[in-house]
C-alpha cells in the first residue's frame, strides 16, 4: 500500500498509512483488488478533507493579516461618535413620514437649494447646522459625493462642507445659523418650519406636477430620499447604538475599504453595518475626500440606486461576489449578526386598531405608586429627640391630606419592612406631603418641623407606558437646626382597565403558506406531491369577550422547510392588525458583539435561544426572545423571555412558570394563562401588540421546550423535566403548535443528527 500513497510529510502521513491498514484489515475477507480499491477509495476521501483543512487554515491565517493592515486604515474623524450622531438624526427625521415625499418634501428641496446652500456657502468659517427638513435633503445630496460635488461647483463654487454633531452641538450650531439666518432672510423666510409629527400622507400631501418646485441642481434629491428614506429601518434595532457593535462596524468599513482597493473595478456590495459608516463617513464631506484619496488613491463615489434583490440580478450576484472576495481576502464569512437585510418596515402596511372608550373613564386613570425608601441625611432634631416623618397624599383641588404611614426615629433610613402600607393611588394634580414632627414635653405634643412637597407631576413623568417603573427623588430642606436633605425612592405603575377573554382553540392542517395574511382569502389544503417548501402548518384560533362574540382571531403558523413561524393577529372585520415574525442572527448580534447584554437586543443560538419581532402599522413594536433554563439534576426547568419595547427603548422579562408556580405569561398587565388559555388584557389601542406578544411567548415555548427523544407530531411532549408546565394539557401549548412538527430546537438538532 505504501507505493500508492502520494508523498506526504508529518502525522496526517502517519495517519493515513495507519487508516489505508485498517481499511485492509477490515476488508480482509474480500478478494484482494476489491479491498485495495476500497482502501484508497477512503484514504483520498480524508485527504481531500485534510487538503481542504489545511487550505482553510492558511486561508485564515492570511485572512488575520489582511484584517490587521485593514485595521491600520486612519480617518480624519471619530466614526464611533459620529455614527451615534447620524443615528440621532435619522431617528428624528423617521418621526416624520411628510419628508419622504408631497408637498412638506418640496418645501424642503426648496430652502435647501434656494436659501441654505448660498447661506452656508458665505460663512464656510462658521460652524452651521440646519433645521431638520433641510438637513434632511443635504443628508441625501451628500450621499452621492461625485455629484454633490459637481453641484456645488456649479452652483455655489465650492463644495459645502458638513459636519455631524452631537445634540448639544448640534442646538448651539442651530441658534448660530439661526442669526445668520434672520440677518439674510428676515422674517418672510421662517427658520424653523412646522412639520407634522408622525403624520402619515395624506392626499392633500401631494403637489400638482405644475406646482412642483423645479431645482437647479442636476442630481436627482427627491430619487434619493425615496431610497434613503428606507435605510433607517435596516439599522434602527438597539445593537446599532452599542459601542462596542459600532466598533465592529467601524472595522468592517475599514476591511470594506482595503476590499476596495485590491479590487479596484469590482462593484462590492456592503451590509448594513458597513454601509452604516459609510454614510456617516460621507457626511463629512470635506474629509471624506481626503480620506479616500489617502486610502484608495480616488474619491469613493456612493452609488445607492442600485436596489434591486431578484435572483440574478446586478446586486444579487455582485453580493455573491462580494461575498467570495471577502471569504477569500479574509478568511471569514461576509455575513455578519445583526448586520443583514431587514427588508421593508411594516409602516402603513396594516389597519390601526381602534377602541370604543365611550363606556371608559376618559380622565387620566390613577397610578399607583410605592413608597420603598424613605432617608434623611441628619437627624433634623438633635439625635436625641423624639421625632416622626409623616406621609400625606394631598387630595386635588383640596387642603385635605389622608395619612399614608407614620415613620418614627431615631432611625435615619426607613427601608421596605416599615413601608408595608405605603402603597397608595394617585391623580394627577395631587401631592405627596412629607412632613418632620418633634416630640416633646410630658404630653408628647408634636411640633412641625418643615414639610416637603412632592408635586404629582413630578411622579407621573416617570411612568412609562403601563409598566412598572421607578423614580427616586433628592430634596433639600431648611430645618431649624440645620441643613438637610430627604430622600425617598419608590415605584409608580399605571392602574388600567382591563378586558378578558377565552380562548377557543383551532385545529392545525397541512396548508399552502398564503402569499399575503388577508384573512378574506381562504387557505389552501397542501397537496401531496406539491412543492414541499410551500407547505405549513396553520391554526387559526378566536378570542371570545364574556359574552361568546369573537373580538380577535389570532393566527399561527410554522414552516419547517424554511425555518420560520409566525402570530398574526386580526380584529372582528378580519383586518391583520399586528404581525409576529421569527427573526434570526441575520438581524439581531451574538451576546460577545455587545457590550450589555442586559440592555441590548441579541440572541445566542448556542443556547437554543429564539426570537421574534412584533411589528404593526407605525413599525417595529417589540423583539421577544426567549429560551429553556434547564433545573439542578435534570430537574424542573423554565423558560425565561426578554422583551424589548422598541418605542420605550426598555426591556421587560417574562417566565414559565413564573414566581410562587404561576402558569401565566406576563407582558406588563397583561396576561395569558398558559394552561386554560385565558387573557386578561390592558384595554387600550395597543390590545392586539400585548395578544400578539402573549401569543409569541406561547410559540416561544413551543419553539425551546425540550422533547421527548425520538418524539412525532401528535404524541405527548412532557418529558420529566417538563410535567410542572403541563404540556399535555396546556390550552395555549395546542394552540401554538406543541404537538405538531414546528422547526422547534429538537426538530433542528435532530435534522443535524440525520446530515451527519
């Protein structure tokens, strides 16, 4: 056997002789030449293996050193900060669908051609920010560097410099170029222009061809704001304002760039990490220049018009490239976490659900708020006296005040364990009185000390939303003796009408995945022998108010060929009103990409953590991730979820079971009982986000429970480390798919085992 081995050199030589000898003891009872081709046969299998392991060894070996000389790549500017600075106003100008086209967009093209560019052009030694509208339409203009340039020289004679700022000097470089403003213009050319906040286009938006302001400028700006204008949604989820992710994002442009220059005529297609600081890079377009120049010998021009993703088209196989060029550069994959395609936000692409609030107190509802903390800095009467600290809830409108707890001293910090019943609701215009009492004499008479007022609304601008939250409060007060300063902590949640409902299950069938989620459209049966990656299976189930009427219909649906499960849920006329997708590493970083995982949205797979992103008609409403936390000794473990309210920027968390054994998956104060399937939910426009996210914590659990070994659709699923949540019997477990075959963590890890 030794003459048929190629000369190889080291221990993968002494292995294969070792392997080519086994393979002849193994086939020994076989004729002679029958087991030498065999033999040979395996030896070339392992290696080509081994070739290919040693290839992709030297690969990432002189990938490390490609990306340090990429790390090397300088800029004129901090990209970090400046990437936080370009987000701030993308996020602003999202608030305001009028700018993306009709009338308020051509206002906007207007100032910025007619009054911004000849004004910032006279005090090019200042520095100058504009109003949002027309920072906005320069943002746009600057993306294409070669042609900002080209207009500019033709139209002011020089190109126009701008910088990204921080907020704070951002407002300072607005009130400068809010002078300069005034002094040129006067009062019939307003600075600051009203722009309606959140207002979606309306017919009276749109402008007449004949009353369309014509520019002068040769690019086309109102093109680029229709494409721009899409690019925030791709890069709006939290992990792209962590520092250490933007870091990451900073060395992918760097690689992207030495990309460039070893493939001069190549068109490379960036990710959205990447292009992120791209952009921001070009909106310094003075330095942008000089940057690329130094780097690439050229200015990089920014070319965005090329959009579409159809198979075979310019920017499918130039990404496939791209990718193949980087693997190869690098030695690791293009794709990155958290860095992918979105695809379009769901903004103005579902109905807005709406309440009927005749029947509901329409006067701001109470809050309840707790007292957990109450401390004085110094005794305000000599260590030795006797004194209390009294709370009061002073009633609206009223000198009446109701007693809410006595704390007596000498004690300086009175902590839960004596605020037992300092729990109490609140209006709106009423206050919290604190006040200081001396005892003395034989009678004990009480003398006031001083009093401090806590006004409500000082306590209301802490809630947020319907959730628990917390405020603390530091207040200084004279005394007669003496300086001091009082501290109280506590929590302030919203006291809201809630609705219940029951839920009556729906069967789950084999069914065609619907091209759209139009309830009017009939499913349709899957067909044996039909493309099977079409196929799911779906169950559409109703939620019924105390009366038996059907108010919601919520929708799930899993698809195991494309790994992917949806809750959708539709109002009593059957509209799709909120929308639950899963979503994966494409969209969302690993737990090591961020710098805190507490607060930034991320999902470790290696967990077998899953996710999905709740969206309606304004966009992105919440990401909900969760995953299975197995017991001490394979005994009882839970789910646990993080949920992230995009619209808040907080987290909230959720378990199964949750405390003292609780079958109820909890969002805020709402709540879906895990068991019986029944709801009680926060009455309010947001009602079918909390069902939606209550749903999605249900299809989570299906999705991360672990299974019986060798389980199939329809057998029981409670294993012993599984029975306290009864599986078996759960309500919302059958309506979301327990006991049919979902692309749950057991149906993945066992395609695994069956490709290997």
């Amino acid at each position: 056997m030794a003459t048929d081995q190629p000369n190889m050199h080291g221990d993968a030589a002494s292995f294969l002789t070792q392997l080519d000898r086994a393979l002849m003891d193994h086939h020994a009872v076989k004729p002679d030449v029958q087991c030498r081709h065999e033999g040979i046969s395996s030896w070339g299998n392992l290696e080509q293996r081994i070739m290919e392991e040693q290839q992709n060894n030297l690969q990432k070996s002189s990938g490390k050193v490609a990306i340090e000389e990429a790390g090397k790549l300088q800029f004129s500017v901090n990209l970090v900060d400046a990437v936080l600075y370009h987000l701030d106003i993308l996020s602003r100008v999202d608030q305001y669908p009028c700018l993306r086209q009709g009338k308020h967009l051509d206002e906007a093209l207007r100032r910025y051609e007619k009054l911004w560019l000849p004004l910032v052009a006279e005090h090019k030694d200042k520095l100058l920010a504009a109003p949002l509208d027309i920072e906005w339409v320069w943002h746009c203009h600057i993306l294409s560097p070669l042609a900002y340039k080209r207009d500019c020289d033709m139209y002011v004679g020089e190109i126009v410099n701008h910088h990204l700022l921080s907020r704070e000097d951002r407002k300072k470089a607005k009130e400068v170029s809010r002078e300069l403003w005034q002094e040129k213009y006067g009062e019939k050319e307003p600075f600051q222009i009203h722009l309606p906040v959140g207002k979606e286009l309306q017919e009276d938006d749109t402008i007449d061809d004949g009353r369309k302001f014509t520019p002068q400028l040769k690019y086309d700006i109102r093109a680029a704001v229709g494409r721009q204008y899409l690019f925030y949604y791709n890069v709006s989820l939290p992990h792209y304002r962590d520092r250490q992710f933007i870091a990451r994002c900073v060395l992918r442009y760097q690689q992207f760039l030495y990309m460039m220059k070893k493939h001069r005529k190549t068109f490379l297609v960036p990710c959205y990490d990447n292009d992120l600081v791209w952009h921001t890079h070009q909106l310094f377009p003075l330095t942008y220049r000089q940057d690329t120049e130094r780097i690439l010998g050229r200015v990089l021009n920014h070319d965005d018009s090329t959009d579409d993703r159809s198979p075979g088209s310019v920017l499918t196989t130039s990404y496939a490239n791209t990718c193949k060029l980087w693997k190869e550069t690098f030695g690791e994959n293009y794709s990155s976490p958290g860095a992918m395609y979105r695809g379009p936000s769901s903004r103005g692409t579902m109905s807005d659900f709406t309440i009927d609030t005749s029947d509901v107190d329409a006067e701001d509802p109470p809050i309840s708020v707790s007292i957990h903390c109450v401390a004085l800095q110094t005794n305000p009467a000599g260590y030795k006296a006797k004194f209390s600290v009294l709370l009061y809830r002073v009633i609206a409108g009223t000198s009446e005040r109701k007693l809410i707890v006595e704390l007596k001293g000498p004690y300086l910090v009175w902590a839960e364990e004596y605020l037992k019943k300092a729990t109490f609701n609140m209006q709106r215009g009423d206050a919290l009185d604190v006040v200081m009492v001396r005892k003395s004499g034989l009678l004990g008479r009480k003398a006031e000390v001083t009093c401090v007022t806590i006004e409500s609304a000082a306590i209301f601008k802490h809630l947020v939303y319907r959730y628990q939250s917390n405020f603390s409060k530091e207040i200084p007060f004279q005394s007669e003796e003496s300086e001091n300063k009082l501290y109280v902590d506590g929590g302030v949640k919203a006291i809201t009408v809630t609705q219940d409902f029951s839920l009556e299950v729906g069967e789950f069938g084999e069914y065609k995945e619907p091209a759209n989620f139009d309830l009017q459209e009939p499913l349709q049966k899957w067909k044996e022998g039909a493309d099977k990656c079409c196929a799911s299976s779906i169950a559409t189930h109703r939620l019924l108010d105390l009366s038996g009427q059907a108010i919601f219909k919520v929708r799930v649906n899993h698809n195991v060929n494309h790994i992917r499960s949806s809750v959708q849920v539709y109002d009593r006329e059957n509209r799709l009103v909120t929308l639950a997708n899963s979503i994966d590493s494409t969209h969302l970083p690993l737990p090591g990409q961020v710098s805190n995982i507490g607060r930034d949205v991320c999902l470790s797979p290696v967990s077998g953590e899953r996710a999905f992103l709740i969206k309606d008609n304004k966009g992105d409403w919440g990401v909900i991730g969760g995953r299975w936390v197995p017991g001490q000794d394979k005994g009882e473990g839970s789910l646990t979820f993080r949920i992230y309210l995009c619209r808040e920027e907080r987290c909230l968390y959720s378990s199964l079971p949750g405390e003292f054994r609780s079958l109820d998956l909890l969002v805020g104060n709402s709540s879906l009982n895990f068991k019986t399937g029944r709801v009680t939910a926060d009455f309010s426009s947001e009602v079918p986000q909390l069902l939606a996210a209550l749903f999605v914590l249900g299809t989570l659990t299906t999705l991360c429970v672990p299974r019986p070994d060798q389980w199939t659709p329809g057998q029981h699923v409670a294993t012993g480390a599984t029975n306290h949540l009864y599986l078996n019997s759960s309500a919302v477990g059958q309506a979301c798919g327990l006991q049919v075959q979902t692309p749950s963590n057991a149906y993945l890890s066992s395609k695994r085992a069956k490709q290997k």
